[in-house]
C-alpha cells in the first residue's frame, strides 16, 4: 500500500522562514524540554509529548511557548526551534489535544544511524520482497548507533513509498491502552531535492499520527478521558 506523505505540509508552511527572520528575539526565552534522541526516537513519543496531551500538557512540558501557530481546518499547528536546530511540529485536534506530533531533523540523520532500512539492504532483505516490492523486517537492527543503550529493543518497520514516490516512508503501528491505532514513522529526503543517490538513505522527519480510520475511535478515548477528569475533579 503506497502511503499517504500528507503529513509533511501538515506542519506549520511558514515556520522555516519565520524562524529565519525573527526566531532570534525568541533564543532569551525561558529553558524548554530537551529531546532525548538515544531513548525516544523509536518511542510513540517525540520530546516527551504523547498523543492525546491538552494545549496545557504540552506547554507543560516543553516550558515555553511557541515559536509560531496557525489554525488549520479547525485545528491549531504549533512549533518550535529547538537547542541544536531540530524543528518540533505539534497538531492540536479541534484545538483541544495532540493528533499529530513531527521532529524535522537540522542537520538530516541517516537511515542506518536509526536502524532503519537503506534502499539497498531493504531490496535484498532475507525475509524476501512483499507484493508490492518492499520489504517489512524488524528494524532497528541492533547495531544502530542510537539503540546500544537498548540492545533488546526489537520493532517491525515497514518501508514504502509516499504517493508521488518522492519520499520514503519507514512506518510501524501500535495499539494505544485507550483503544485506537497510531502510527510511529520516518520520513525520508525528497527524491526531487535530494538526488536520486541520497534521498533513500537521509532521514528528514519523525512523526507520530492517528491515521483517518482511527480517528473517530480517537475521537471517542478523548472524550472519555475528558469524562473521567471531571468526573475526578475536586468537589465544589
């Protein structure tokens, strides 16, 4: 199945050019949460932040505001330039919890780097070819740098191909306590920008997504879970 690369233009369009321009008058701002790339990358998480978190969990936990935000059909998207370069893309679902999470890498990380599948290797993998030409493996493989802290860590990547065949998709999905799906993925460079030789092996972007089909079942534990808050809340 060709996978929908939708995603990418799902964070904030104009936050790399506002960071160029004025992200400066922000560097005093009060400390933020660091990511912890050796024990998180791989996680359903990105820079401590989960699906399903209120506007206030997240600015909790990344202790400071946004860089920049934009309303986008019915939802809010919101960023952050963080220490090093990366970039942190959060989607707020009818502006009340987190549906969508990204980490643009700056500078790009390599597909090995991350135990993910290169082209090659993926096309040759032992466990044969699926119908559509690729190959699903558990990746990372224990020598990725990134995993020596964690050499039990086992998970199954699938890797595809965006719609337009521009990019490369590395993806896994994994059940929720609360009753949906999300999927935990990585997105390649642009074959267009990147060459032909290099996109399949730099690694631009992280995400963690609910998918359309899960949504309403989203929908659905996010409503329970308001419930349950105020039905637990203090007694007036």
């Amino acid at each position: 199945m060709v996978r929908d690369a939708s995603l990418i233009g799902a964070r904030v369009p104009s936050l790399h050019r506002f960071l160029l321009l004025g992200l400066l008058f922000f560097a005093a701002a009060s400390s933020q949460a660091q990511c912890d790339l050796k024990h998180d990358l791989h996680a359903p998480s990105i820079c401590g932040l989960n699906l399903g978190m209120s506007p206030t969990q997240v600015l909790d936990a990344v202790k400071r505001p946004p860089d920049i935000g934009e309303e986008q059909k019915g939802d809010i998207v919101s960023g952050w330039k963080l220490t090093g370069g990366d970039l942190l893309s959060v989607r707020f679902r009818h502006k009340q919890y987190v549906s969508v999470l990204m980490l643009d890498f700056h500078p790009v990380r390599r597909a090995t780097d991350l135990g993910l599948p290169t082209a090659l290797e993926d096309q040759y993998g032992s466990s044969g070819l699926s119908e559509n030409g690729l190959a699903g493996r558990n990746y990372p493989s224990p020598g990725a740098d990134l995993l020596k802290d964690n050499p039990n860590l086992r998970l199954t990547y699938h890797r595809d191909e965006s719609q337009n065949s521009e990019r490369v998709v590395w993806y896994r999905e994994e059940n929720s306590s609360t009753g949906y799906r999300m999927e935990i993925g990585f997105y390649s460079a642009s074959r267009l920008k990147a060459g032909e030789r290099i996109y399949q092996n730099d690694v631009t972007t992280k995400y963690v997504t609910i998918r359309k089909a899960e949504l309403e079942k989203f929908d659905r534990a996010m409503s329970r879970a308001a419930k349950a808050s105020e039905s637990n809340g203090p007694k007036q």
